[in-house]
C-alpha cells in the first residue's frame, strides 16, 4: 500500500517514526492550536482549565492488571498484597513514606493498580527492586499485563454474560481483547469442576479437592449460567485487525490466555465482511456485543505520547471522522437487536467522538432503532464529566466554525481567500445534529468523556449503544434532507417515491425524472474507450483488458512499525477525505453478502473483501483442517491418556493443507469450528484460532504415546485424564526440586531423592503424565492453597517438568520468593558423552580423513527440536559412537539429549517475524 505525508495517527503510542521518542525534558510541552481549540470548547469549567493542563505536561503513572481468570488472578494479587506491599511502605525519602502501588478503587475485585513513585526512588531503594523482578517475572507469563487505566474502561461496560459472541473490531496490540476473552469464560473453571464431579462419581474417578481459585469463582458459576456443553463456555471472541503484522502480534498477547474460544481475523473494520453460520442458506452471525475502539489522533494520550505537543493539528480528526463513522455504522449493522456497541478512542477531539456517534445514529433511523445507554451508575468511583451536545469544530486551516451552516454559506459564495481555506475537508455530519421540531435530540450528554486532571489518568471518550431493532442504513452519500448539492432531490428520494406511486397505481407524470437529478454527459472531446464516459455508457461497452479496480479516494494504510516498538493504531491519511468511497456500482460486494475468497473478472483475479487484487506480499496462512474424531491417532491418544468419553472429540484439527496431524493438534470450541468449516474458501481471513492441545515428541519404546499434552492445552482436559497418566504432589518441597532441577534422574535408585512422588515416578510408564499439585489443610505450611496442574514427562532414566524456563523462574518467585539459576542435568551429561566421545580409543584417523561431521550430524540431529530422528536410530549411534558402551548407558545418553532438544523447543516463543511487545517486558524502571 502506499503512502502519502507525513503525518502519524494513533491510539496512545508515540506518533515518531522509526522506534524514536521524544525526550520529555527537551520538548516544549505547548501547542498553539491544540490549546486553543480545547479552551474554545470549554472542556472543563474556567476553575479547572489550569489543573487539566498541568496534569497533561505530567507523566503518565504506570499501570497494570491482573490476567487470566478470576481466581488465578485474586491468587497472584494476594502474592503482592502480602509479600511485596509490607516492604514498600516501609521506604522512606526525603523525610516521607513513599506512596507504594495502589488498587483501582473502581475496576473490579480491585484486579488493576497504579503506581506514582518517581524512577529515581525506585531505582534507589531494594523493596522496588524485589517489586520490580516480580512484575517483569509475571508479565513474561501472561499473569499481569502493562495497561492504561483509562484503557481498561470500554470492557467492563459491555456487560458481556457466558455463551455471548463478541466482536473486537479494531483489536490490537490486545490489552482490551484480553479482558473481553476474560469476561467470555467467566465462572467456566467453577462450572466445569462442578460437572467433572457429578461425571467423577458415574465413571469411578478420583476428583482432587478444589482449590482458593475454584472458590473464588463459585458466585459468578452460580449466578450466570452456561451449561450447554458441560461448564465450558460457549461464547465465543472475534478479535480482528486491518494490519497483518498487528494481527500476529495480537495472535502472541492473546496465546497467554489459552482460550478455544477465540478466532483472530485480518480484515478492514468498515468492510468487515459478514460470517456464514449453519442453518438456512443465509444465516450470518450477529453479535450480542461489539467493541469498537477505533483509531484515532490520539490527543488524549498526550502525558505518554509526547509527541502530540508538536504535531497535533485540526485536520487530523477532520481526516479520521468518515472512517470512524463507517466503522460504528458497521457494527451497527453486525449488531443483535437488544446487543450493545461500546465504541471509544483516545481523542477528546467531538469530531472524532460526539460527531460520529450523532451521525452513525442518524444513518441507522434515529433513536427509534439505536439508543445511548446511560451508563452513570456503572464502576463506581470512576469519575467522568458528561458528553457534548454542542460544539464549534476547528478546520485544517485552524479557522473556528460554530455551524455546518456557516460553511454552506462560504462554499455557495465561492470564497477562495482565508476565509475558504480548510472548508474542503468538511462535513455536515463532524457539527453537532440540529433538532426537528418534533423530534427528540440525541441525548449525547450519556457519552462519557474521561480528563486526565480527574483521577490521575490519559484523556478518553467511551459511548454505549444499544440496537433496538433491525435497522437500513441511509447511503453516506445520501445527505440528511435527502436533497442533493444543487438542491434537486436526491436520486434514491426519487425512485423510492416512483416506487411507492406504481405500487398505488398513481401517475408518475409530474416527477422529476432521473435524467434532470443527473442528466448523462459526455465530453465530446474524449473518445468513450479512454474511461472517460459515464458510468451508464462504460457498463454498455464491451471491455477488451482486464478493467482495474481503482483504488478508493482516500484510503488509509497503516503505519509500518519499526521493531522496536510496540506496534500502535496508526492510519496515515490521504490530503483530503472523501465523504464517500467511489465504488463501481455492486463492486466490490456488500459486506453483508456472502464472500467468495477471490473473484475472477476479465481475467483479473480479485479479492472479495476489498475490491483489490490480491496482495501478494500477505503470507499465506495455513488452512483450517478438523481431523475425524477416529483418526488412528486420536484413537492412540484416547486409550493412552484413558481420555473420558465425556470430552468433546470432534473439536481437534490441525493446521496445513493435508490435513494430517504432523507436529500439533489443537482443540477450538464448538461455535468456533462451525465458523471455521462453514466460512473456508469465502472471503475471510482467518490468522488464528485453537489452543495447542498436543505435540509430537520423540520417545523411547514402541509403546509409548509420542504425543504429549501441551502445557497451555493442559487447564483445558487435565480433569478428562484417566488417574493411570495421573501423579499427585502435596509439598511444596517437592515442587521446588522439580522446578529448579531440569531432567532429574530417576534411574538407579535416583527416584529416591523425589521423595512423595518418587514411587510413583518410578512405577508409571514412559511418556507424558498429568503432574496435578493438590491442595492441603490451612495448617499444613509445606502444604498448597491453590491447585495447580502441569504437564510431566517420564522418560527412560530421567523426569522433566514440560515448562519453559522463564515459567519456572516465574513460580519459582511467585510461590517461594527464590530466584535461585536452574540446575540443567541434560547439559552436564551431554558435555560429558561428548567428552567421552571424542576421546574414546579409536584406530588412527587416515589423512585427509575426520570423524567430526560423523559427532556433529548426531549432535545436530539430537539437539534440534524440528529434527525428526527416530529414537532407536538415535540409540543405535549413541552406541556406535561409544565403543564398548552397554545399550543402558546409550539409552540413557540419549535420553537426555533427547529431553534437552524438547526442553529448547518449549523455550521457544512463537511470534510473527518482526513482531516485538515491549509489554513483555514490564518496564524496566518500573
């Protein structure tokens, strides 16, 4: 796509190019426009106007919010509120406490928090330090998450109850979406424990005692019901981005969570193209709720983004308003009649906010179909001031307009001095509606606006909507009175009341006719095979070369984002902003019609998402194969892990066109595959969905099952296991050996040293086993309060915890306070065979000859986690290598090469090339 100035547009993230920040202590925090336009306004009363400004030259605090369910979350929380919070308030500077981290009063369960303390205090004092290593531990494996306050706001008031489906228009980088997939599964662990123990009695099972994290839980489970599919949530998230390369980096926010329930798309939010769903022939899926946080100038985000200080300017709204409205307008249109749109920016900008929600109302029929939902009395302890109902909007040329009608005027006199400049870029719909008599105003003032002066916080505008029934949008370019520029009636007035006569047997003969609204021209001067005939004469004319479809006036493309920072929802714009695309007549297909993926036209092969050729420069993402619940290997799976005929098996699939399962399966939920089968081949794009459920591993002995339970698969059927592949552990003693010590040795009475489950270990057969860490009674201090379970591997001589290292270091910390290093035995026993091997008496070398790239194809082989040698080929020369060694040893050998290659591919995160998150690493002053 190209591009064109050199203006940014995002949604709170520097605007500069090319990973560059401005440095707060060189930069002027003062813009003329930007100042003056907000004071014009009157944002804030005339007492307040000092201490808003003042708060936006201030630093953003830092922020962060507990992920993952409700129970986990209150259970990592506790570990700060007990073990990091005393040490804090201890720290005392310059004479005064230091104010230490502080909840949210208003986000629920007080789960988010904020933090004030400068950077210089906190690098100084070692509480902070210890404060610091924890968050960074915990933000690493998904437990917290870096986010804006203000930013945590739109989630909690889309009212999302179990079995919803939802839409995320405009998601990424995934902070938001995160909490929406929270809320989707809300009081599903409850639940299923809860039908696990009634099918546990029926089927002979042993059920572990619910843990703090269950019970927390117990309430919601109670009170929002959801068990068609035994306790598993049936909702289901969409989470979509134009962006490709921001989709993926959605794709890795979003894998933290580990939800079935998710699909990520890749498609333009204003043309999100309808989703086909079984039943009759076209029923679309329609949502029960839509975020739509769309992009926008982000001026509300000017304490974090310093860079709004020297590059706001008015056209900036002025440009993002027309595709603002079509994104609301769209998810209107996606809407459940009785379902809610929540949309909001970052912009205190009434163009960008007050202006679209005005006009998507007007051109969905009024308040009679779409209502704004008071939400005043929603989070309690947030404090906000209400929406605008009038405001003055300020042109491209910074001239001040206090009525669309002022700027009819100007352009009906054909001014082109100062008083016409920036007037182009204009439209009725960016001023405040004007009110029939008769008809009720739009009650705007139930938006909510969000100053940072108030509590400490960035700017923001959130507005809730709810669909009162079916609607028809009015065409954008239809105008609100339904007459035209030159006055005439509107052509579409026009054939409605044609229509309307015909079907009444009335005469027609005093209607203005088509050809006086749009009389056909033709330059006589331009032949009709140059393109320049109307539309009515080129439809008519037999086309000779593949016609392309031009690209729509002012299209905007996304930023390209350097890697080295977080990708933002920046648009870049054209000049100027057509009111409405110029689409060839039913081209591309409306969004509501059912897409096929690629289209072809004299000879050109488009894409029926946009309207544009293929971009060959997209990756190609891997299809969407769900396997036969009797595949041979899903049957091996089944009767290994003594699977419970209560768990779905028709949800596995796998992810490349043959549609066999090579390296992984995953497992989505029932509405999700419906999606996937019932939409492949027509038009969307779909980036991802599924949770990893079990990999391919390398094992020694025929009989061992090579597929083993991923850990983030794991939450998901642990509860389904049979107790054969089951080893339960009570001591925290134990676990802290299994996670400090990588590849313990069980051999040669080593399981001795693993104490309560060393017998077990030693007993059960090879392969992958559910490790589930049970709970204790309140006295016991060696004992554990929340159930944990993990994936296990018993191999031939040795035992691993299936866990990547930085998750390890994380329980480490989060359980026993202890950032102890890892102790990795594979390591020192590798080093040793290869020792052994190099140095092992063998007949002389003949020059010219060597015996390394023998040693180095092994080690090559052995340590490589996409290798796929097969174990007893790797014994065989393990043995070989080692003269004299006894087929024990060699098994042994490579037992633990073997485990050591798997462990690096656990270690491995899988992000989209040149896709970073500077939100995985917490930041590191804070």
């Amino acid at each position: 796509m190209g591009k064109r100035g050199k203006k940014n547009y995002s949604r709170g993230r520097p605007a500069g190019r090319g990973g560059q920040r401005t440095n707060a202590q060189e930069l002027d925090k003062h813009n003329e426009k930007y100042e003056r336009y907000y004071n014009i306004l009157q944002l804030v009363p005339e007492d307040e106007r000092e201490a808003f400004w003042a708060s936006l030259r201030q630093e953003l605090p830092n922020s962060f919010r507990f992920a993952g369910s409700k129970g986990h979350a209150l259970t990592v929380q506790q570990h700060l509120i007990e073990r990091y919070i005393p040490e804090i308030i201890k720290v005392e500077f310059d004479g005064d406490f230091v104010a230490p981290p502080a909840p949210i009063s208003w986000y629920p369960e007080h789960l988010a928090w904020s933090m004030t303390t400068p950077k210089n205090v906190v690098r100084k004092f070692p509480p902070f330090a210890s404060f610091q290593k924890f968050l960074v531990s915990e933000s690493t494996v998904g437990n917290i998450t870096r986010q804006e306050i203000v930013s945590m706001i739109p989630p909690l008031l889309m009212d999302i109850k179990p079995g919803m489906t939802v839409l995320d228009l405009c998601a990424a980088p995934g902070s938001k979406s995160a909490q929406l997939i929270e809320m989707v599964h809300g009081g599903e662990e409850a639940r299923v424990r809860k039908v696990v123990r009634r099918i546990a009695q029926q089927e002979g099972r042993e059920l572990s005692p619910d843990g703090m994290e269950i019970e927390a839980e117990k309430d919601q489970a109670a009170t929002e019901e959801d068990g068609a599919d035994d306790g598993r949530s049936t909702g289901l998230l969409i989470a979509n981005d134009k962006d490709y390369k921001r989709a993926h980096m959605l794709v890795h926010q979003m894998k933290r969570l580990n939800s079935p329930n998710l699909i990520v798309t890749n498609h333009d939010a204003t043309l999100f193209p309808s989703i086909k769903i079984p039943g009759r022939k076209n029923a679309y899926l329609k949502f029960d709720r839509i975020l739509a946080d769309v992009p926008c100038c982000g001026d509300g985000t000017a304490r974090k983004n310093l860079n709004v200080w020297k590059d706001w300017l008015p056209g900036n709204a002025i440009g993002l308003h027309p595709m603002q409205s079509r994104i609301l307008v769209r998810a209107l249109q996606m809407l459940k009649p009785g379902g809610r749109v929540v949309y909001s920016t970052c912009s205190m900008n009434p163009v960008e906010n007050e202006a679209v929600v005005a006009s998507a109302i007007d051109r969905c029929g009024g308040l009679e179909k779409v209502a704004v939902i008071d939400c005043s009395s929603e989070l309690p302890g947030l404090k906000r001031v209400p929406g605008l109902s009038n405001w003055k909007v300020m042109d491209k040329s910074a001239r001040i307009w206090n009525s669309w009608d002022e700027v009819e005027k100007v352009k009906a006199e054909g001014d082109s001095g100062s008083a016409g400049k920036g007037v182009d870029g204009l439209l009725e719909s960016m001023f405040a509606p004007a009110t029939a008599e008769g008809v009720p105003p739009i009650p705007l003032h139930l938006c909510m606006r969000v100053y940072p002066h108030l509590q400490d916080t960035g700017g923001f505008f959130i507005t809730v909507l709810e669909k009162r029934s079916e609607i028809r949008t009015r065409p954008e370019s239809e105008p609100k009175n339904g007459n035209g520029a030159n006055g005439k009636p509107a052509i579409i007035s026009v054939v409605k009341e044609i229509e309307s006569r015909t079907q009444k047997g009335e005469s027609t003969d005093n209607l203005t006719t088509l050809e006086e609204i749009a009389p056909t021209k033709v330059d006589e001067n331009n032949d009709t095979g140059e393109g320049n005939e109307p539309p009515v004469v080129r439809q008519n004319q037999p086309l000779s070369e593949p016609e392309a479809i031009p690209k729509t006036e002012g299209k905007r493309v996304l930023e390209e984002e350097e890697a080295s920072e977080t990708p933002a929802k920046r648009i870049r714009l054209e000049p100027e902003e057509a009111a409405a695309p110029q689409h060839k007549e039913h081209w591309p297909l409306p969004p509501s019609m059912d897409m096929e993926s690629t289209v072809t036209r004299n000879g050109s092969t488009l894409e029926a998402g946009n309207g544009t050729k293929q971009n060959s420069r997209q990756p190609h993402e891997e299809p969407f194969k769900y396997l036969d619940p009797y595949h041979t290997e899903l049957q091996s799976i089944y009767s290994f892990y003594e699977l419970s005929d209560s768990f779905p098996r028709d949800r596995f699939m796998v992810r490349n066109a043959t549609g066999e399962p090579v390296k992984a399966i995953y497992y989505t939920s029932a509405l999700a595959k419906q999606i996937l089968v019932e939409n492949e081949g027509k038009g969307m794009r779909f980036v991802h969905c599924g949770v990893k459920m079990f990999v391919k591993q390398d094992a020694q002995g025929r009989n061992t099952c090579r597929w083993r339970i991923q850990s983030e698969g794991l939450p998901i059927i642990e509860q389904w296991v049979g107790e054969n592949r089951i080893v339960r552990l009570y001591k925290k003693s134990t676990l802290r050996k299994l996670l400090i010590e990588m590849f313990p040795h069980i051999g040669q009475e080593g399981w001795k040293r693993l104490g309560e489950i060393g017998e077990r270990v030693r007993d059960i057969s090879m392969g992958c086993c559910v490790l589930r860490i049970e709970t204790s009674d309140d006295e016991d201090e060696d004992g554990f309060k929340e159930r944990i379970v993990l994936p296990l591997w018993r191999s031939m001589w040795s035992l691993n915890l299936m866990l990547p290292k930085e998750e390890r270091k994380a329980m480490l910390l989060r359980i026993y306070n202890d950032d102890s290093p890892l102790v990795d035995n594979s390591k020192d026993k590798l080093k040793e065979v290869r020792t052994h091997v190099g140095s092992s008496s063998s007949p002389p070398t003949p020059a010219g000859q060597t015996d390394e790239p023998d040693t180095m194809i092994l080690e090559n082989e052995i340590e490589d986690p996409d290798s796929h040698i097969h174990p007893e080929e790797a014994t065989t020369v393990v043995a070989a290598l080692e003269p004299g060694a006894s087929e024990t040893k060699a098994l042994q050998d490579e037992d633990r090469m073997l485990g050591n290659a798997q462990q690096k591919a656990d270690d491995t995160k899988e992000v989209a090339p040149g896709v970073t998150d500077e939100d995985d690493a917490f930041n590191k002053t804070v």
